[in-house]
C-alpha cells in the first residue's frame, strides 16, 4: 500500500532532479552481508533512479572495533556488486573527510555550539545509578528514561565535579510537552511526543561521539538529502531532527525499510544464507544474481524478468516498498543465479569457472575450442563454479564412470539398443544424435524414459544433466561410439 508520503514524494520528484544524494554508511567492525548490503543497492538505486549522487562514509567512531581491513574489504565487496560512489573514504572530496574517526573537531565544534545554548548538558550519572532508575522507573509502571536530574546542576557544582575528575557524559535537553510530526518516505506519517523521549547521551562518558549524533550532523553537512536504512532505526529519527534543528542544519528525509528476516520470520542465520558478500562470492554466486535478489526484497517490481543494475534502477520507487518483513529464501537466490547465468556471455562464463577449473587437468589439457564448448554445454546445467568440476570428468575425459543411478540404467537396458545406436551414429556422426537416437528407439521398440535414460546414463554416466545432443556434439562421433559399445557389453 502505497503511504500518503511516498504520493507526495513522486508527485515532487522529477527523473532529472541531479539534487538527491543518498548514502550507505557502515561501521568497519565485520564483512557487509544481506540485511546491510540490501540498504545499500536501495540507496544506491534510488540515487541513480533520480539521476542523483551515491556517497560511501565510513562510520569508525568506535575505535576498539573497527579495522581497516574491514573497511576496504567493504568498498571491494560494493563495487564488485556494481555500487559505486561519487564521494567516500577512499578520495580526497567535498564536504570530506569520509572517516568518521577524521571528523572529530567537527563534532566537538557542535557540541560546544549546544552547551553554549544550554541545549546539552553534562551527565554524571554512574552506569550503577542509572540502572537503579530504570528499575524504579519499571517498577512503578514507567517507561524507563532518563530523569534529567544533572540538567539541574548548577554552573559550581559542574565545574566541581569536573575539577574532582569525576567522568560524565553529554546529554541533548529534549523541550518538555512537545508533539513533533515526521513524514517517513516509507513508513508514512509519524508522530512522537517529548516527554516519551526523554534527555538522551549524544557523547558518550569515553569522549566518543553517540552514533546518531555524528550521523545527522555528517548527513547534513555532506548534503545527503535521502536517507533509507532499517526500520529498527526508526526511533532516531525524533532525536537527529531535534540535534539538526537545534543546529538550524538541513535534516534530510528519511525512509525506513523493512528487515531481512529468514523464511520462518525470524532472524537471519548462516544456515538462512546470511553469510557476507565476500563469502557468497567465493562460493561462486554471481554479482548480478544478489543484485537481482536484494532488489527484490522489501520493494515489488512488476518487471519480474532478470534485470541490469540499469534497469533495477530505472524502475525502483520506494512507494513499492513495503512495510512487512523481507523474507530471504536461498532458493530464490538460486533462482536469480541461474539467470544470471544464463544471461552471461561466454567470455564471463569462462572467467567465473576458470578459478577452480584450473584445478582440473581434463581442462587444462583441452584445447580451447573444447573449452568453450564445454563450457556451452553445461551453463544450462550449473548453478555454482563447483558443479563444474563434477561434470569435467566425464565429459572431458576418456575414462567413463557411472552413478549407481545410471549404472542400473545401462544394466537394465537392451544390448541392442545399444549396439544399434552405436552403429548408426558411426554410419552418419553425431551431428543428428536426437533424430538418430529417436529412429533407433522405433526400430528397437523403444521410447520415453526407456529410451533416453539408459542412452543418457551410457555416453554421459549420469541419469540427468545437459541435453544429450550438446554432450554428444562435445564427444565427438568416435568417443559416443566407444560409449555405447561399453555400454551394451554392460547390458542385458
């Protein structure tokens, strides 16, 4: 159901509008995986959809964390699914730097501006004391939040305690009896009353800056004017609309979509598919097949067809995004990567099997013609590069080895069957191998399942797998021959 706040957006909003700039901020700490990587290519598609700007930053406030090999395994992951920004961490741009780390001066810039204001105070509450209101706040029947007991301190008592050394924190001062009304590009209207706030921390006691601090206050001075992220960041969106109002800095406007979630609606598990794009790339799935995947999670498009990072762009809309729960399903992932496959040419098939090809010496010792046919023969019949070295062996080796499901096949069927196709595809060659062996099943008596099953599992060695004229086409006329051959000594 589209909200009355994506109505107005799109009634806004022009294709040629070059002003939208949104971005993807992740924190260093870990590999991007689905539910992230997701909030990303929306980013980035509703960018590009408007003609607008993509910027990279990177949120590393949180020193003990964040690693640098996170971050730039981060920015490969990204630009390998296609997602490229005009502006982040790894240039020199406007309005950077793209670190928050670097960004320091800026932030304390701000937080004297709201002290200066009496806007922020500090808080000395211990974590012991805070704790001990929340819990008498519960059990009264209140939310728990903050009393606001240090905002009235005195100016002595402050500057006492901070003599003493004594540590503290920053809280913002939420205005009392407040309604505050918000538009969500997503979530449609909402409305937030003050007083269920409550005075929030916006550095902590360590001197680091709270994430949605230094989150709006970059947002607003890198010029982002769309923000899409989790619905479970919702609840900031009150508090940075205050901090930047305060700041009399541009809020932008928010979009909160749904969750990855598993199949069964709960969270995301290794087991579910959750793994990081890093991983999924080493396991072989293609770019374009989590692209596809992704885009489809959360936002409905009526082009069901496998598309382009272009295409996904052009028709993306956040009014088709939807407020339930996305559910991830590997077996759709599998579906998309099956048509990424089939919607690669043959010089990127050849490079995605190449890395563990290497490993097969049937492969390498194949001439390069044979390579690619053999590539061309099995890209129907393929969904990951590992799949591959199974189907190598007999198709590019003289050695024929049966499954116990074809080696019953071959047993249980006619030896002149058989021995008939055999002659006949050495009288008039493989290139008629379908017509041939559907000629023989007449004269034979044979047909169906009885037919092409024993047939399959005797020049192939396995009951299912590409279409048996691109296998026979692969062999060659002498070596389908030697197979049939072996194959009626074997039969009944």
């Amino acid at each position: 159901m589209e909200s009355n706040a994506a109505k107005r957006y799109h009634a806004s909003m022009t294709q040629e509008n070059t002003n939208v700039i949104t971005r993807f901020a992740p924190s260093p700490t870990g590999n991007i995986h689905l539910g992230n990587v997701r909030t990303a290519l929306f980013s980035y598609l509703l960018g590009m959809n408007f003609k607008g700007k993509f910027i990279l930053r990177c949120e590393d406030t949180d020193q003990e964390r964040s690693e640098e090999a996170f971050l730039q395994q981060q920015q490969v992951d990204l630009k390998w699914l296609g997602i490229d920004w005009s502006a982040g961490p790894d240039m020199n741009s406007e309005h950077g730097p793209y670190r928050q780390s670097k960004r320091l001066d800026i932030y304390n810039k701000y937080y004297a501006e709201l002290e200066e204001q009496a806007i922020a105070y500090p808080c000395f509450c211990t974590a012991t004391e805070l704790k001990i209101m929340r819990n008498a706040q519960m059990q009264s029947g209140k939310p728990p939040r903050y009393s606001g007991i240090c905002s009235h301190l005195a100016a002595e008592e402050v500057a006492e305690k901070k003599a003493n050394g004594d540590s503290f924190s920053l809280r913002f001062k939420v205005p009392v009896d407040e309604t505050m009304r918000l538009t969500d590009l997503v979530v449609g209207d909402k409305v937030y009353q003050s007083n269920d706030i409550g005075d929030f921390i916006i550095r902590r006691s360590d001197g680091t800056p709270a994430f949605f601090f230094c989150n709006a206050i970059d947002d607003s001075l890198m010029g982002v004017t769309h923000v899409l992220r989790g619905v479970d960041h919702l609840t900031n969106t009150p508090r940075q609309v205050m901090i930047l109002n305060s700041l009399n800095l541009r809020a932008p406007e928010y979009g909160h979509i749904s969750l990855v979630v598993a199949t069964d609606g709960g969270p995301l598990s290794k087991r579910d598919g959750s793994t990081g794009v890093k991983d999924l790339r080493e396991q072989g799935y293609l770019a374009q097949a989590i692209v596809n995947h992704l885009a489809r999670l959360g936002h409905n498009y009526a082009n069901t067809a496998f598309m382009s990072l272009e295409q996904l762009a052009e028709e993306f809309a956040l009014a088709h995004c939807g407020r339930s729960p996305s559910k991830h399903d590997p077996v759709q992932l599998m579906h998309w990567q099956k048509e990424a496959i089939m919607h690669s040419s043959d010089d990127q098939l050849k490079a995605w099997l190449l890395p563990i090809l290497q490993e097969n010496a049937l492969f390498q010792n194949a001439s390069c013609e044979q390579q690619n046919l053999f590539i061309d023969t099995i890209k129907n019949n393929i969904s990951l590069p590992s799949d591959a070295l199974g189907l190598a062996g007999n198709l590019l080796g003289d050695e024929l080895k049966y499954s116990t499901d074809a080696d019953v096949q071959v047993k249980g069927a006619s030896k002149n069957l058989f021995a008939a196709l055999a002659a006949h595809i050495a009288e008039h060659g493989v290139e008629n191998f379908s017509p041939s062996m559907k000629e023989v099943g007449k004269v034979v008596g044979v047909k169906g399942k009885g037919l092409f099953m024993p047939i399959r599992s005797a020049i192939s060695g396995e009951t299912h797998g590409p279409e048996m004229q691109r296998i026979a086409t692969m062999l060659g006329t002498d070596k389908v021959v030697t197979r049939l051959k072996q194959a009626a000594e074997l039969a009944a």
